[in-house]
C-alpha cells in the first residue's frame, strides 16, 4: 500500500517542533497578529527573497486581497489560466471582475505566454500565472508583456514554495506573489494559512490593512477590508517547519527524477520541466488517454493516485454564467481528461518510488494487452 500522501507521516517527521511551537502560544496568552506572525513574515519574505510577507487566512484570500489592493474592481478583466484550481478564478470573480482563460502549453501544462496578446482588451488589468504542480512559468515573457500592455501581476505561488525560476526563488518576480498553507502544500500548516510577498512596500502596507477589516489603527477603518489573519498559532506551526522545506523539497525531486527515468518510453505523458525552471515538485502529473482505466489498475494495486483536476473551471456550474462553451478550451479540457497524480512527498522514499514505477508499468501492459 502506497497513500497518495500520509500527511500525517509528513507532520510526525516535525513532531517535536511543532509540539513546542504549539506550547510557545499556549503560554504566550497572545493569539490573533502577534511575534510569532512578525516572525514568520519576516523569515518567509527572507527565503523567498522578497522586501514584505503579509500573512493572510488562506491562498483564496491572498489572491482576493491581492486583486483589491491593486483596485481590481467590476468591469475590469484579469488574465487566468484555462486550467488551474478554481480559487484562482474565484479571486477574479469575488472582486467583481471577469476572468479571461488563456491556454497552457500543452507540454508544461502552464500558461502560454505566446497565448496572451488574443487574451487582451482594453479592459485588462492583471495577468494571474500559476505555478501549477510546483513549476514556475516561463516568467520573463510574460513580465515583458505585462510591462509593455501597463498590466500587474499577481503570481499563484500556491503550489510552489521554494520553486526557482532562472535560479531565484519565486517570491519577488510579479508585483505580488500569493502562497497557502493549505495542510497538503509543499509547506502546510495544521488548518488554514496564507500569505503573500512582494517589493512593494505600498501594496503590502494596503494588504496588511485590509486583511485587518481595512484598519491600520485599531477601531479606525479606513477601506472596507476583511477578517482575514493568519493567526498565532498556525505562523508558529509554520515557522517549525520552514526550515526543512528545502530538504523536503529535494526528497520530492529526487522522487521525480526516479519517476521520470522508471517511465520514460512508456506510454505516458510525463512531465516536462523548462529548462529556466526548477520545480518543487508539488505534484508529479503524468497523462494518458485511459485515465481512469489506468487510475483503478492502480488501486487494484494499493497505490493511491489522485486526478487534480477533473473538470475545468470554464465546464463547472459556478462558471456557467460565463458562458464558455466545451470545447472553446481544447487543450485544458483535454489535460482535464488525461491527468493523474501519482504518489509524491517527503516521507516516501525511492524504494516506494520504485515500487510506484513498477506498478505504474505493470497497469499500462495490462492496458496496452486489454
Ligand atoms: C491550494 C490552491 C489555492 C487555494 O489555497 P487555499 O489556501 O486552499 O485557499 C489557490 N491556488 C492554487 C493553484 C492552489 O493549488
């Protein structure tokens, strides 16, 4: 039996740690937007090497407070990617504004910078790449677009943390980058989390207000802001854990090279990775036009796979009013059909990988002899 991923495994590694973060709040009698979030900020803006880190809820509000500090309001357009999380899009639509999908390059499954001139109107306020599966996108086009048309950038670094681009961590690329702490993230707490990071003083100054029911000075509100904090204790969970992330990291791309050279020359689609690009391995996410065929071959066999994701933001009902029709979106919806993830994460070892690979190739003769 391989799980997907033992996140519990993944949290017992740091137990000790994360035990005495814990007692360190307890004792501290201070909950909501103290030490330990200033810590955290400044020690998460210092790895990813960027001047500000705002702690927020979660990735959906770092991408929502992003959009708002920006001005991103209705009438205004904001590029996104076909396929992506959907939180990505809900940002757009939760300040009022109109995501516009652009397609992927059908072999990173990123955005395609080549892609983005069809996608502009003047209505255009923003650019959204995401770093999907822990690859940065090809960032320097895109940047160079974005300053040619007067765009923003808001970067979804949500499955990303530690990925490199030309060798500099992601972080400081865009004019904002948003992470979450979801719990299965490269970097995750116990709950909910988020932050964003960034050079820019001014926009970090108007985050830090509206994720504070848009008030600097308590009981003074000057813009109608939220109640979006990334409290005490979920900061000290994460400042336990910050310092192995990059060895986490390695361990997932040791795992991923293992992957790759066990499934070469199979039918598969593997992952292709950029040559500016390093990733960090969020999720190792393999095609094939038998998916689900595949997917119960693999349970059969005790190894958990997970399909991230199965339909496109544009097909779901949420969108509807959007009216996109299927098939406008060619290659999203054809990755939506073809992806699955199998098994990656810091407390698998390669033996696992191993056992993975053979699996993986036992299923495909079956299906290949069907
Ligand atoms: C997880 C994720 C989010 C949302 O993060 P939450 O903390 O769950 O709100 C946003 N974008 C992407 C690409 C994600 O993977």
């Amino acid at each position: 039996m391989i799980p997907f991923l033992d996140l519990k495994a993944v949290n017992q590694a740091h137990r000790a740690d994360l035990v005495a973060a814990f007692e360190r709040v307890l004792d501290s009698g201070w909950y909501i937007m103290g030490n330990e979030l200033t810590r955290f900020e400044a020690e998460y803006a210092d790895y990813c090497g960027a001047r500000e880190c705002v702690g927020v809820a979660n990735g959906l509000d770092a991408l929502t407070l992003s959009l708002r500090a920006l001005g991103v309001g209705p009438g205004d357009e904001v590029i996104v990617p076909s396929n992506t999380y959907i939180a990505t899009w809900l940002a757009v639509s939760h300040v009022g504004a109109t995501p516009v999908p652009v397609e992927p390059d059908d072999r990173t499954a990123n955005v395609d910078p080549a892609r983005l001139e069809a996608a502009l109107t003047p209505r255009t306020r923003v650019i959204m790449p995401v770093h999907l599966y822990g690859q940065p996108v090809e960032l320097a086009p895109l940047l160079a677009f974005a300053r040619k048309h007067g765009l923003k950038v808001v970067e979804d670094g949500a499955q990303a943390h530690g990925a490199r681009y030309k060798g500099e961590r992601l972080g400081a690329h865009g004019d904002i980058v948003t992470w979450s702490f979801y719990p299965g993230k490269n970097l995750g707490a116990l709950g909910d989390g988020g932050a964003i990071t960034t050079n820019d003083a001014a926009l970090a100054a108007s985050i830090r207000e509206l994720r504070n029911y848009g008030s600097k000075a308590k009981y003074h509100n000057d813009v109608i802001g939220y109640n979006s904090r990334l409290d005490e204790l979920q900061a000290a969970l994460l400042r336990a854990k910050l310092p192995a992330l990059d060895a986490e990291n390695r361990q997932r791309s040791l795992i991923a090279e293992r992957y790759l050279q066990a499934l070469a020359g199979t039918s598969l689609q593997l992952p292709e990775v950029h040559p500016d690009c390093e990733s960090a391995w969020h999720l190792f996410v393999v095609r094939h036009p038998q998916r689900d065929a595949l997917a119960r071959l693999l349970a059969e066999r005790g190894i958990g796979t997970v399909i991230h994701y199965p339909i496109a933001p544009h097909l779901q009902p949420a969108y509807a009013p959007l009216g996109i029709a299927a098939g406008t979106l060619p290659i999203s919806e054809r990755l939506h059909r073809e992806v699955i993830s199998l098994p990656i994460s810091p407390v698998m070892s390669l033996q696992q990988a191993d056992e993975v690979a053979a699996g993986v190739r036992a299923a495909l003769e079956s299906l290949a002899g069907a």
